[in-house]
C-alpha cells in the first residue's frame, strides 16, 4: 500500500482538527499489553503532535466494548464532533480499534466519512483516506477489515464454547456473584458465602415461612436500614450497574426480595445460561427455555436448606394474602381445602351477640356451587391440628429411636457381617474368570485352543464374570442400606424433633410439616404431613432389620399419609 504520510495535503495548508478514537475489549480477545487504552492514547498523540497539519481536539475512548457494535459511547461522542464540525479527522492505532464489523466498518470508511469530508487515518495498518491509493489498495482494506470481523467471530465461538465447559463443570462465569455469595479470592470460578449479606438471606427466608409477603419482607428490611443488593455491593467496592434502579440509593422491593426466594443458587445448586445473545454481532439478551439452563447441584456451600427452599417455593404457590391491617397471612392461609370439591376454604368472620367467630367454609358452596356447606370453627381446627402434629412429632421421634435400636442389635451387625463375607466371595469369583479370560488369547496364540473353542470359552466366562459382578454390586447396595444410619439418610428428621416441645400453633411450623389440610361437611379434617414415604420406609426397614423380631409399638399415619384426630 501506498506511503500515506504524504505532504500532498499540507501543502494545501489545510488544518486538520483530529478526535483520536481507541478502543480496547477483551472480548474480542484484545492483547492486555499491546492494546491497552493507555498505550493506544500515547502511541496516537505522538503521531498527532509529530505532523503539523494535525491539530488535536479531543480524545475519546470505550474500554471494554466489543467492536462488533458500533452502539459505543466514545464512537458516539466522535460522530457527534463530526456533525457538529468541531472535528474533521478520526486517527485510530488500525481498522480493528475503529470496528470489527466488516460491513458497518465499510460503510463508514467508503460512505459516511466521504461524504461528511471526513479524513480517517489508521496508522498501524498503513491507512489515510487522503492519500492517493492504487487498485490493490481497493482490495486490501475490505479484506482486512474481513480479516478483522472473522477474527470477532472467532473469539465469540472460543469464549462461548469455553463458558459453556465451566458451566457444565459447575464453575461461575458471571461478572459479579449473587447477594450473599462472592467470588473466591483463590478461584474466581468459585463461590463462597458472604456471610454479611447471607444472614440477610436466611431471615428472608425465615419471614417468608412467618407468612410475611415479599412486599412487607421489603419493607421490614428497608425500615431496618439493611443495604439492597445494588448498594451492599457498591459499599464492598464492586462497580456494579443495573438499568432496575430508579431511584438515587437503591431501596429493597418485592421483585428483588422474589427474586432471592426463587433462586436455587441458595441451595448450593448452580443456574446458569438463563440468558443469551442471538450472535457475536447481536448484543441483545434474550431469555432461554429452563430446558437449556445449565443446572449443577453441590457446586458451592448452601445458604439455605433444601428443605426450607422447597417449603418457601409450596408457599409462594399458594394464593394467599396478607391479612388486612397486618404484614402476615393468616395461620391457615392456602393449606385448606374441601374435602369434596377440592376447592380453598376461605375465611369467614361472624358476629353474635357483639363477639366475633372466626369459621372457615367451603368457596364453592358459598358461591352457590354444587358443594354441600362445609364449614369448621377456626378455634377447633387449631386445636385439633395442633394435637396432630403433636402426635406426628412423638411417632417421628419414636421411629428415629427405633432404627437406631435396630442398628445396634447383634443380630444386625451379624447380617451385616454375613452380607460382607458375601460381597466378598462374589469379587474373588468375578476376579477368577477375568483371570480366565486373559489366558484363553495365551492358550489360543499357542494353538492350545481351536478359534470355536476360543470364542466359547469366552462367551462362557465373559457371563459368568458379568454375572458376579451384578451379584457383588446389589451386595454392596444392600450393606450400604443396612449399616446407613439415621444422621445422613433421615435429616428431615430435624424439622419435626425442633419442634418437639411445641405448645402453640405458628405459621412456620404450619408451613413446614403441613401439605395440606382437608375439611369434610362433619368437621373431620385430614391433614397431610410431609414426608409420609419417608416415615413409611423408616416402618418397613424397622421390620425387616429386626428380621422378624417384634419391634416396639409406634405411631403410624394411615395410607393415605393423612392423620385423623
């Protein structure tokens, strides 16, 4: 390519008035050194002050903008001097800091600067619109910026398939962490919890189970003076932006208090790639199907239990609302139901002789639907579940204490002992006929065997050795049954044993032990208890590791897994 530096212009006299324009993105896979603002802006204003006919008027930049898009502030404020004539010459360090986008870039290059009477000058690539160029020069500038929108294009697919392999690995590929996490210092990739913003987490989710809304949940914490989201992670030192905030100091809301509720990274389960751009070129976010999501569970320390999340989500699908003059839903809120529609029972307040009774009756009957009028006194459902789960919580506990009775009955251990020695003969047997197996290519490469007596020989050992092994694993599942105890397998356990002195009715317990109560037109009530398989199979492994023996009397729901008081 032709010299540009020519003196053709300056000896016209002609000033020229020059926005040095730089760029620098690691997105597009940016060396960190060599295309660093800093040196880009020493580089060009040396060039600028070292040619006389260049004046510099301003200096404009975008750090960290890809030049896929031309949607950047500093090109904005370029084209904006140009309009306004204060400038007439763009000089950039080459094509790429000016754009990757090979059509765009050409259209600036061959029609909006032209005809504007813009000159533009890239210095690394040996370019300035003013100078005389050759045929081959016509062809060359296209090709490299080609050059330049492939190489774009090609970082885009290394970094997104290289994102997608961290996800899959359950590592953290966001810019900033979740409230109540933060990167690990040693392992970006990683999250830790921030124990400042965590314990704000937990009572969310505690005032959540209290029957609060997300709305007073907001409230609460904006009258208690605990920093939002947005503005814990600016006092810590992050620079974080968002376009949600509307106000000058971010305040709690309903939708950011939702949004923490429904997140499963509190769990310790790691959602990522719930948005995506259509290509390199397109930056809009679009939301992908959950399908696509990618999902991994234990990737990090859980903040909340996945108890407690799974309580929180059953109550955000109820339709309740807060009782009037109160920030909390009602005690029974959403969890009744007529036992024969299976519509809600709603609250029913009545006056008589200047006192008031609080019932609760089916929606559908009082609508005048087809449903007979069931109704029940709110006084006696509350003693009647009350004394319920009262007797839930001693049958749990009694049942807890039963296995591991159980677990430590020689008997037991014996079986166990059995078992092993089992486990063991059937490794040894599959050992064998591997052992066999090699020495069948010995026997045949020394002409011992026949190719027919190879292969069936062979066929016989390959499922014999198959079959031992499938015997030495089921051993190995029913050892693992048989000696797991009660800390790992039965933590839920722990919900009904805290709750072992309860005296009086709240909506967290409610919540945390009760699915759902169901009313019949004679006042029974039915109530549904979490975990009914689990104490089921807690019943039956009692029965079959005491082999027979009679095991202590204990409490069992009937099989529907309801209770009837």
């Amino acid at each position: 390519m032709s010299a540009f530096f020519a003196s053709s212009t300056a000896s016209h006299g002609q000033i020229w008035d020059v926005d040095i324009y730089v760029r620098a993105s690691r997105e597009d896979g940016d060396k960190e050194q060599s295309e660093t603002i800093s040196n880009q802006i020493t580089m060009l204003t040396d060039f600028v002050h070292g040619r006389p006919e260049l004046r510099l008027h301003e200096i404009r930049k975008d750090d960290g903008i890809s030049g896929v898009t031309f949607d950047r502030p500093g090109f904005h404020a370029v084209m904006d001097d140009v309009r306004s004539g204060a400038a007439n010459c763009v000089v950039v360090k080459d094509l790429s800091r000016f754009g990757r986008d090979y059509i765009e870039t050409g259209k600036y290059l061959e029609e909006i600067f032209p005809f504007m009477g813009v000159r533009f000058i890239a210095v690394n690539d040996n370019y300035d619109s003013m100078a005389e160029h050759s045929a081959a020069d016509d062809v060359v500038l296209p090709f490299k910026n080609l050059v330049n929108d492939t190489y774009a294009k090609d970082i885009s697919i290394k970094v997104r398939s290289s994102k997608a392999v961290k996800r899959r690995n359950g590592d953290f590929v966001g810019p900033f962490a979740a409230y109540g996490y933060c990167k690990d210092p040693e392992n970006k990739n990683q999250l830790i919890i921030d124990e400042g913003a965590a314990e704000t987490v937990r009572q969310i989710f505690s005032w959540k189970l209290d029957g609060m809304s997300a709305q007073a949940i907001a409230d609460q914490l904006n009258s208690k003076g605990v920093l939002s989201p947005m503005e814990y992670k600016k006092s810590i030192g992050l620079n974080f932006k968002t376009s949600f905030k509307l106000n000058k100091m971010a305040k709690w809301t309903a939708v950011a208090v939702l949004r923490i509720l429904k997140n499963e990274l509190y769990i310790g389960t790691m959602v990522q790639g719930r948005e995506t751009t259509p290509n390199y070129k397109v930056k809009t976010r679009i939301y992908q199907p959950p399908e696509k999501w990618s999902r991994i569970a234990n990737a990090h320390e859980p903040i909340i239990s996945p108890m407690i999340f799974a309580r929180v989500q059953y109550c955000l699908s109820l339709d309740t609302r807060s009782a009037p003059h109160s920030k909390q839903v009602y005690l029974f809120s959403g969890l009744l139901v007529c036992a024969d529609c299976g519509q809600p029972m709603i609250r029913h307040p009545v006056q008589r002789k200047g006192k008031e009774y609080i019932y609760y009756v089916c929606s559908s009957a009082k609508c005048g639907k087809k449903c007979e009028n069931h109704n029940i006194r709110e006084e006696y459902l509350k003693e009647s579940v009350l004394v319920s789960i009262q007797a839930r919580i001693r049958s749990v506990i009694d049942l807890e204490n039963l296995v591991r009775y159980v677990d430590a009955l020689p008997l037991q251990q014996r079986e166990i002992i059995r078992l092993q020695a089992q486990l063991a003969q059937k490794q040894e047997e599959a050992e064998r006929y591997k052992r066999l197996f090699r020495s069948l290519y010995e026997r045949l490469s020394e002409g011992i065997l026949t190719q027919n007596e190879f292969l069936e020989f062979k066929a016989v050992y390959a499922h014999r050795c198959d079959e031992a092994e499938r015997a030495a694993g089921a051993l190995q599942r029913e050892i693992k049954a048989a000696t797991a105890g009660t800390s790992g397998t039965f933590r839920w356990i722990e919900d009904f044993r805290e709750h072992r002195n309860l005296t009086k009715l709240t909506r967290k317990v409610v919540v945390m032990l009760i699915k759902q109560i169901k009313v019949y037109k004679d006042q029974r009530i039915h109530i549904q208890f979490y975990q009914e398989n689990e104490c089921r199979c807690l019943a039956e492994r009692i029965m079959s590791a005491a082999d027979g023996q009679p095991a202590a009397d204990y409490r069992k729901g009937d099989k529907d897994g309801e209770d009837q008081p």
